[in-house]
C-alpha cells in the first residue's frame, strides 16, 4: 500500500505534463487550452525507492469564472482530504493570479506537505521571476521545467523525505481480502448485503452513499475472506465528476491492499471510461481480477446478449483478456454466490506455485518445436525455467541472449502458462534472464 501524492492547481499550469512524465507513460492529453484534463487520471511512481499513488487532478472549467473556482475548490478540497501530501502547481508565466491565490488559501490551513512547484522555469531570467509566488504565503518553492525534466530531482527528492513511512498492517490474521470496486451506484453495497444476508451497508440510489472502506469476515465454500466495500465517499454531493473521482482515490488504497478486486459495473452504463480505469489500475499493481456485470436483469436479452456483452468488455481490456466475466443481478440474488466462487477460484489461481519439475517438463518441449525468432543474426536458446518467490505468478526463463527476446515472444510464452496451468484472472509476468 503506497502513500497518494496529489496535484492541485489552475487549468493549464502544466500538471499533466509533469504527471506524464513521472509516471513515464503519456496517459493524460496535454494541450494549450485550458480545461483539457476532464477526467481524472491516477497511476504509481517511484523515487530513491520509494513509491506512491499520483492523482492528476485537471481543472474544469464549465463557463463563468465563478463557476470555474467553485470546481477548483471542490477538487483541491477532496485531494486535500485524500491525499498524503499535496504538489501546488503554478505556472511562473502567468506569475501569482486570483484563482492560486484561492487555493493557496485552502492548502494554507492544511496540516500536510504541500509543496508549492513553479512550472516552465527553463531559464535563470524566469528563476528570478519566481520570487513573487513567495507571497502565496506557502514557504520555500521548487522551480522547475515539466516539459523536459529541470529541476525536478530536487522536488521529489524533498516530497519522498516528506512522506509517512507505510508500516506493513500486522493483520490479526492473514485472512485473503476481497475488495468490491467500482464506479458510484454500481451495488457493491447491495451486493455484500445480499451476500451476507442482513442490511449490513446504507444502500440508497444517491451515489456516494457508503463513506468508508469496511471490512466484513465471510465464510463459504469452506474458505474464509474478509469482503472490503469500498466507495469512500465523505460528502454529499450532486457533482458526480467530484463524487467519482473521490471514488477512484478511495478504490486505489482498497486496490492496492487487497488480493482479488471484483469489479462491479452497471449494465445500463456498460464498460465505460471510469471502470475501465479501475480495471487497469488492478492491473497494474497485479492483482486477481473477477468483472461483476450488475443490474442484467435490467436488460432486455435475447440469445446473443450475453456474448455480444462479454465481447465488447474483452475487447476493450486486450491484451489481457482472460478475465472471469459473470452477469448477475443483486437485486433477485441471481449468480452472487456463482460471483463469490470465481472470486476464490482466482484467488487461489493466484497463490498457485508450480514446481520447477513440472514447468520445464511441459514448456521446453514446446518451445523447441517454437523457438524464439533470431534478432540480428542471434538465437536464443532458452535452457530452464523457474517460478519466481512472488505473492503473484511470476516466471523467469534463463536463456543465453535474454536482450534479443522480443515482447510477441513474451505474451506467445504467457499464452502457454495460461493454456497449460490455469491463471484465469490473473496477471502472469515473464522475464527472460541469463543463463
């Protein structure tokens, strides 16, 4: 479980490209035009070793200027609430403007590391410029250049002195954790009520009903769980932009802690751009993933729905499609317990330890009739392989010349594990090493 670092500030002062460039992948559009970032995007970084959740929290203009502050106040309010410390970006061209002065305001009665960051210093003219944001009354300020990386060592190296140490929870007893994710109003709530079989959750249609993560022990199929809802939502709201991103904050501590994610989504709003986020942010931090398709009986079917359904979601999540889809609806109890049994099915696919034995008597045969393409004039031969000491499957496979084994190779080789040991729902990582 990692620290969550947020940052806040005005459209257009360059929080984007700074997120894209600590999370070395260009996930979040960066543009000229205020207002671009809509959603809110998150991912996972590290420095000298340490690693946190980062949320890239866009400004969203939606017309007047009084408007305009008001989404601004609401986003760095709950980034406030969430987060373990907080990156205040402001753009040294502009200089100090109204709307930083507004959230310099709220980050001043905060009892956390704020950092205040003036962005697009690339030269010693603009350095010297920056000495006028010492009036925001936030102390020190980092100066830097998102666009190329200036100055941004010295920044991260102050925000991960900054951070809480994670002390690793002693859990009372180290039972699996199952945790229900989603979007606000999927029925994750429902679906734990009808599960354990008494109104245990607050379950409106207001989204954001359910304000903290709770754990509940729950024993079936003779395998004992705890079951974490999560929604997080603290505050009453009719601005579901704010209520899901609070969601999403709240889903990335749940995520990052559990083992199994069951992913619940709403049938009538079908595998939209928010669950999509929450199914890749699973994936990324390797968990067992089970896909919860609620509310079918709200839709209307024929023979082919179900498949057509189940193709559309399994495009979207390539290349990792081997993922248990199960329809179910909590309102008439249909397939919960089918849900909570794949649930565990995956949990136990990925705790799965295959021996060494077994592994290279099923593998080296076929990839002798398959070898790895030569890569400039090499061949690779690829002679043992190992599983990895790891909470989730991993595999090295010792080879000669692991630098010329390419990525097609790799997932022919993932393919193979899964078509022969079963890791439905689970992500599989093949490493190639040297002999």
């Amino acid at each position: 479980m990692s620290n969550i670092v947020a940052i806040v500030g005005r459209p257009n002062v360059g929080k984007s490209t700074f997120f894209n460039r600590l999370i070395q992948r260009r996930e979040a559009i960066v543009d000229a035009v205020s207002g671009v970032t809509r959603d809110r995007h998150y991912g996972k970084s590290d420095w000298n070793g340490k690693e946190f959740s980062l949320i890239d929290t866009g400004g969203y203009v939606k017309g007047s200027d009084d408007v305009f502050e008001t989404e601004i106040d609401k986003q760095v309010e709950l980034a406030i609430d969430e987060a373990d410390a907080i990156i205040f970006m402001v753009d040294v061209e502009s200089g100090v403007t109204g709307m930083d002065e507004d959230v310099a305001r709220l980050l001043r009665k905060v009892d956390k590391p704020v950092f205040l960051t003036v962005n697009k210093v690339d030269n010693s003219k603009r350095d010297e410029d920056a000495v006028e944001f010492y009036s925001l009354g936030l102390g020190e300020y980092y100066t830097i250049a998102s666009i190329n990386g200036s100055g941004t060592g010295d920044l991260l190296d102050a925000l991960v002195d900054a951070l809480p140490e994670i002390k690793e929870e002693e859990e009372e007893d180290q039972l699996p954790r199952f945790a229900v994710v989603g979007r606000p109003n999927a029925g994750k709530s429902s679906f734990i009520n009808a599960l354990i079989g008494e109104e245990r959750y607050i379950v409106t249609d207001i989204a954001g009903t359910t304000r903290d993560s709770i754990d509940t022990k729950y024993n079936r199929f003779g395998f004992e769980f705890n079951l974490v809802d999560t929604a997080g939502i603290r505050r009453k709201s009719k601005v579901k932009e704010d209520l899901e991103f609070y969601s999403v904050m709240r889903s990335v501590r749940a995520i990052e802690h559990c083992d199994v994610c069951l992913l619940v989504l709403d049938a009538t709003r079908g595998f939209d751009g928010q669950v999509q986020n929450i199914f890749w942010l699973a994936e990324r931090n390797r968990k067992g993933i089970v896909i919860l398709v609620n509310k079918w009986d709200l839709i209307e079917k024929d023979t082919k729905t179900t498949r057509e359904f189940e193709k559309v979601i399994r495009k979207e999540i390539e290349p990792f499609t081997d993922v248990p889809i199960v329809f179910i609806s909590v309102l008439s109890k249909q397939r919960i317990f089918k849900a909570i049994e794949t649930a565990v099915e995956v949990y136990k696919n990925r705790t799965k330890k295959i021996k060494t034995s077994k592994l290279n008597e099923v593998l080296l045969p076929i990839i002798e009739n398959y070898p790895p393409p030569a890569y400039k004039g090499k061949f690779v031969k690829i002679k043992y392989i190992m599983q990895l000491p790891t909470p989730q499957p991993q595999f090295a496979f010792f080879c000669n010349l692991p630098q010329y084994v390419r990525d097609p190779y790799k997932r022919y080789l993932e393919n193979k594990l899964r078509e022969h040991f079963d890791f439905n729902g689970v992500s599989v990582s093949v490493y190639m090493r040297k002999k």
